[in-house]
C-alpha cells in the first residue's frame, strides 16, 4: 500500500511561489538575536514598506551584494556619491528616501554601538525579551502594528532612524521572531512557539 502525502498546512499568505513558501518554512517567525542581522532586516522591512514581501525576496541578494550586505558598520561609511551610484543598480529597490534612510540607521546603529548599547536588546526589550505568541485563526485576524510596535517604533525615531514606523516595525517583529504570527492551523506556529 503506498503512502499518502499530504500537504502542510501554511499560512495562506505565502501561496505557492517556492521562494515565498522557502521564506514562510525556514525563516519567518524565526528568533533573530544578532545585532548586525537585525538590522539588515529591518532595514529589508522599510524597503519592503509599500510593496509585497516577495518582491524584496527576489531583489534580496542584489540588495545585499549592492549594499555591502547591508552590514551597519560599512553602511554607516557611505557618502552622497555611493548613494548615487546604488541608486543606479537595477538590483536593489532604487528609491532615494529609503537607500538615505539605510545609510542614516546604519550610523544611528553604529552611534548605540559606540555607546555600548546591543541593537538586539533595545528592540527584543519591545516583548519583555521573548516571543509573543499570538493564536491567530485567519489571516485577517493578524494586526498590522501593536502597542509593542507602537513603542519600538518611537524608541527607533527618538533615536534618529528614519522609515520605522509602528507598520513596518511590526512586519519586522513578525519576520525576527519577537511575534508568532502564524496561523494556529499552520504547521510552523508550534515549531516557532
């Protein structure tokens, strides 16, 4: 008698593109403690900000080869002439507002390291240090900000960095793993409680 496969239940959200599907199983929900890699996703979230998820999975690697992976230390570096030269390649999301706003977090970020601050646990102490863990039964039952990213957000701007509002701040906190959003029914909201 031969097995029955059957499909995982996903969050509905992601469809059935493999990349967006790759990104739901294996990264989203996933806690992130990493100081530089927190900021190389926040800042793919305020890239994000007005368009879909998947257009920035597919620009992803350009951005990160165009933007010395997006590392906060060399981006902090950059003066007008290496934005205007970014601002060229077709690979990255060629919008003037958030590549100035990339480069200006990178030096708010490298201005918290120099003063002995983790960029991590400014932005985890938003849920206490660990993952709220919602139960979420439809897609339109998930938020789009929360007194936490509410909060975050605030923090963010009383600190200089641009294109943080409490909407992308909460999109971030979803992707790094400081909220489970992802449907009870959904196979990964167990694994990412």
């Amino acid at each position: 008698m031969a097995a029955v496969m059957t499909e995982r239940q996903r969050c509905p959200w992601c469809g059935t593109d493999p990349q967006y599907v790759a990104y739901h199983d294996e990264e989203w929900g996933v806690p992130v403690r990493d100081d530089a890699a927190l900021f190389a996703k926040l800042t793919l979230d305020t890239f994000q900000s007005g368009l879909s998820w998947l257009v920035i999975l597919r620009k992803r690697d350009g951005i990160l080869a165009a933007m010395d992976d997006l590392d906060p230390v060399r981006l902090a570096t950059w003066d007008s002439r290496r934005i205007e030269r970014v601002l060229q390649d077709e690979r990255i999301i060629r919008n003037r507002g958030k590549v100035v706003a990339a480069v200006n977090n990178a030096r708010c970020y490298v201005e918290l390291s120099e003063a002995g601050r983790s960029f991590s646990e400014l932005l985890w102490a938003h849920v206490g240090g660990k993952t709220i863990i919602n139960a979420r039964g439809r897609l339109r039952d998930i938020v789009d900000r929360t007194a936490e990213s509410e909060s975050m957000a605030k923090e963010l701007k009383k600190l200089g960095f641009k294109w943080t509002g409490p909407v992308v701040c909460y999109a971030f906190m979803q992707a790094v793993g400081m909220v489970n959003d992802h449907l009870v029914s959904c196979f990964r909201y167990d694994q990412c409680s």
